[in-house]
C-alpha cells in the first residue's frame, strides 16, 4: 500500500525524504539509517505525492534547520533531557554528535517504536536513550510524558507534529509541559496558511487525510503557543535563511524566474523552525 492511511505512515515518508537527500551530493542532511527505516513502503508513498520532490526539500530544510537550533541549544544552554515528542523514525540518537551524558526520551505509539527498535537495534546511540509509549490525546497519556521527563532542565521538540493534531492538544501541550515538568525549550517547526499559499503546498490529500478536523495553520499554532507565555528564543526562516539552497530552489523552478513586484510572502513571515523559551506572565 503507498497511500498514507495513519498519521504513522507519514514518518515513513519523511525517512524516505531523508533517505534520498542522504543519497545526493547536494542534500541538506545525511542519515545513514534513513533508507532502512523508510523501506519499500516508505518510497512508494514518497513517489506516489504529488510534488515529492518539494517535500524532500522541505523535509531536508527543516531536518538541517531543526539541527542547529538542537546542537546550538545543547552547547549554550543546561539541558538535561531532550524528549522527542511523535519521534517517529527520527535518527538524531544515533546521528548526531550529542553529549554522552544526555537523556533523550523519544515518544510515539507502541506500533513505532517497536517498528523502529527492530531495524536499529544494532546500533548504538550517542546519548542515553529511552523509550515512551504515549497518545498525546489522552490527558493521562500526556501526564506520563511530564513525569517521565521530571524537574530537570529539558527540551521538547515536536517535528512536524503539531499540524496534525486537534486544536485542544496543541493547547494542552502548550499550557502543560512548562508546569508538570522541567521543560523550558521547545523546538518545532511552524508553516503560516501565507505561506502555504504563496508556494502553492496545498496539502497532498493523503496527507490532509490524517490530519485533525479541527487541526491548526501555523500562525494559529503560534497564537497558542506564544498565548502560553512562550516566545521565539532563536529561528530559522524558510524565507530569508535559505542562501544555502538557492541552487536547489532553482531547479526545482525549472529556470523559472520570480516574478517581479512585491514578494508573495514577507520577511516577517513568521514561517520556519522556532526554538521557544517560556518567559513569565502574569
């Protein structure tokens, strides 16, 4: 089957972006686990968008961007823990130069874990990983995240996670973790309705599919967020960081010129990867 039926199936899609930008001399990641991970399946349902090409970029930016931000962080602030929430077939464990003494807590249902667990058990990771079993839907779920992540200094990341779930999630997630656990560093990626529009992604089917009925555009997500008392502590902008990939953006344009007049989308387009901090409100 190569049409995304759960929300799980779109991990194996995002391995197989990874996969194929591992595989090419000018790709924005190299994940030498991705191709295993992805399988068959996963390139099939790749294959079977309707723009793969587009996603395998974008999946490689934000897979570039998200890893910045990650290893800047580890380097300048006191993070103990980093818990990956909807981890999917996320590599960073076993990819990443992270400190040994680093707690890396990954979540996402049992069927994934145990999926991924299969095809990595040989390998060794570079940092002290866990597992958790969690349906961030469910309240007490989410309860079993916060107390397994305790008190100690630690960083959430949601990778292309929170347009996919309801509206309510997104607000519990936002209102909770800073209060039940030690987290004080958020990184997830954000992709405002402005900019959808601006370079036609128009949701592939499938994947809007697997998405909440009451699922949030990314300048809504950040309204929630920010409503929480989160702010943007450091970002990487799908608009104005993109030097790096102007070749790439040029043929997947096929030559095609930027028309002339205004930009579709700001600057200020909010449209990117964001690590947020919590700042006290009253």
């Amino acid at each position: 089957m190569s049409t995304i039926t759960h929300v799980s199936d779109t991990a194996l899609m995002v391995a197989a972006c990874r996969a194929l930008e591992s595989e090419s001399p000018d790709g924005f990641v190299r994940d030498p686990f991705a191709a295993r991970l992805a399988g068959e399946r996963g390139m099939a349902i790749l294959r079977g968008l309707a723009r793969p090409e587009w996603m395998r970029f974008g999946v490689g930016v934000r897979s570039r961007f998200l890893d910045e931000l990650l290893l800047e962080a580890l380097a300048s602030e006191p993070v103990a823990t980093v818990v990956s929430v909807g981890c999917g077939l996320d590599t960073r464990p076993w990819r990443l130069e992270l400190p040994p003494e680093l707690r890396w807590i990954e979540v996402d249902f049992a069927d994934m874990l145990d999926y991924k667990d299969a095809l990595m058990s040989g390998e060794r990771p570079r940092c002290r990983l866990e597992r958790l079993t969690a349906d961030l839907n469910d309240a007490a779920q989410r309860q079993t995240i916060y107390t397994a992540v305790g008190s100690a200094p630690a960083l959430m990341i949601t990778e292309g996670l929170l347009m996919y779930l309801p509206a309510a999630t997104v607000e519990a997630l936002a209102a909770e973790v800073w209060q039940q656990s030690g987290i004080a560093h958020w990184i997830s990626d954000v992709t405002t309705s402005a900019f959808a529009k601006a370079i036609n992604m128009a949701a592939d089917q499938s994947v809007r599919n697997v998405q909440a009925s009451d699922f949030l555009h990314g300048e809504l997500i950040l309204e929630v967020v920010k409503r929480h008392g989160w702010v943007t502590a450091a970002r990487r902008s799908y608009i104005t960081d993109m030097a790096f990939a102007m070749e790439r953006i040029a043929l997947l344009m096929g030559g095609r010129t930027q028309p002339e007049g205004p930009p579709p989308v700001s600057p200020e387009d909010p449209t990117g990867v964001h690590r947020f901090v919590r700042v006290h409100i009253s």
